[in-house]
C-alpha cells in the first residue's frame, strides 16, 4: 500500500504549476521572487468581482502548509464560508469588536492590549468608520475561517506571570504563508482576528470543536489596488547585538 504525502500527481500538477509561471484566472503570470512576495504582501480589504478559482485557491493551500509548528502537528483547520447568510453573522460579530477596536484607538489606548487594558466603559461613538471587508463580505470572493486543535500545542509560557503569546508560533506561520501564497498567485488579502474576541457566539455557527479555537478571518481576491511600496522599520531599530540594550546591528 503506498501512502501519499500530499496530493495526486494531476492535484499535484495543478497546484504547482511549472517552475515558471503558473495558471491564474484571466491567463498565465510569471511568479514572484521571494523577496518581491514578501515585501509586497499588503493588507487589502476592498476587492474587484473577480472571482478566485478553485485552482488557485487550492494552490495558495497546498503552498501554506509546509508552515512549521512545533513538533510539526500541524494543528491547524480551514474553513472556506461560502454561505452569504453565514458569512454575515461572521462580520456581524466581526464589526462589534471593530467598533471597539476604534473607540478604544480613539481614547488614547493600544486596543485590546494587555498590559494597559483601557477601562471596560469605554463609550463607543457613533458614526465610526465601517471596515471594508466586514462592509462588503457577501462579495468578498474567497472568506476563510483558520481554527486550531489547541491540544497538539507546546505552549512554552504557559506557567509565566505573564500574557501568554507562543502557542501562535504553531499557527500563525500556517496564517502568513496563506498571505505570501496568495501575492505569489496575483492575490491580496487580509488577517482579521476580531471574529476570536467573538467565539462563543462565532462556534456554534462554525461547528468549532471543543478544545479548539478560532485564529483568524481572511478574506482573499483580486485586489482594487495592490499596494507594492510597504511602510516598515529599518533593521537597525529592532536589531542589537548580544543585548536588547546593546550597540544595533547594521551593515
């Protein structure tokens, strides 16, 4: 009996492409180089009405699983809404964490942080600005919905005195390379995760298991305008040598 590791070698065929140039919906297109995909990949929330196809879609899947997670358990699901009622109460529940992202923004907090919580009577103004994607989300051609199996994580921090941020090193890797996959295919898109602040309301409707939870929202297409000139900080304003206090590296 012969075991495979991935898919049939048409499947196979289709998700690769040639070592040049793969399929996209309206004809061929060279793909990127490495660097090019990851200093292009944009946060896009508005899209044209072109649809994603299936092969492209699977293409983007088929490239994002190879993301690392500790002890490779892969603990991750997808889930692919195509349901336009279902799709609504997502953004519903979606669009209230937004409104509250916002007001605390608006108030002089970081939102949703931590280490200074702004106060839980923080008032929500009317008339805060809709977020493109959750607006819109009927039309959005591709809407995903990432879970993961919290049993298969290594969470390393878990018995610090602090808030506890390694168990995303298993999935969020699997989250970006579904991002970088879908620039390398002529796509954009974008990582919500104001559906997890909403998950006891969101499971039920998702059929979420027990001992799992929700990671992210992605909405995936063809973008409106695809941003290629990315704002980031210099590698000397983060990187230091031997101490976090100690002389930047540079070149």
């Amino acid at each position: 009996m012969v075991v495979s590791d991935g898919p049939s070698e048409s499947r196979r065929a289709l998700a690769t492409g040639t070592s040049e140039r793969s399929v996209g919906v309206a004809g061929t297109f060279a793909l990127m180089e490495l660097s090019e995909v990851m200093r292009t990949t944009a946060s896009v929330r508005a899209f044209t009405d072109e649809p994603v196809t299936p092969e492209a879609l699977y293409r983007v899947l088929d490239d994002a699983r190879f993301a690392g997670s500790g002890g490779n358990k892969q603990g991750w699901h997808v889930t692919i809404v195509r349901d336009p009622a279902l799709r609504r109460q997502l953004a519903d529940l979606s669009a209230s964490v937004w409104e509250r992202y916002l007001a605390e923004a608006a108030a002089g907090y970081r939102s949703f942080n931590p280490i200074d919580p702004a106060p839980a009577d923080v008032p929500v103004p009317d008339g805060l600005s809709e977020h493109p994607m959750l607006a819109g989300v009927e039309d959005v051609p591709e809407l995903l919905v990432v879970t993961v199996d919290l049993r298969v994580l290594a969470v390393l921090d878990r018995d610090l005195d602090r808030f506890s941020i390694i168990g995303g090193a298993s999935i969020y890797p699997f989250v970006q390379n579904i991002l970088l996959a879908a620039r390398n295919q002529g796509l954009s898109g974008v990582l919500t995760t104001f559906l997890t602040a909403k998950e006891p309301e969101a499971a039920p409707l998702l059929g979420l298991p027990d001992g799992h939870a929700i990671v992210a929202m992605i909405g995936l297409g063809h973008p409106e305008h695809q941003p290629t000139k990315l704002k980031r900080n210099p590698v000397e304003s983060f990187t230091t040598i031997d101490r976090i206090d100690g002389e930047p590296f540079t070149i």
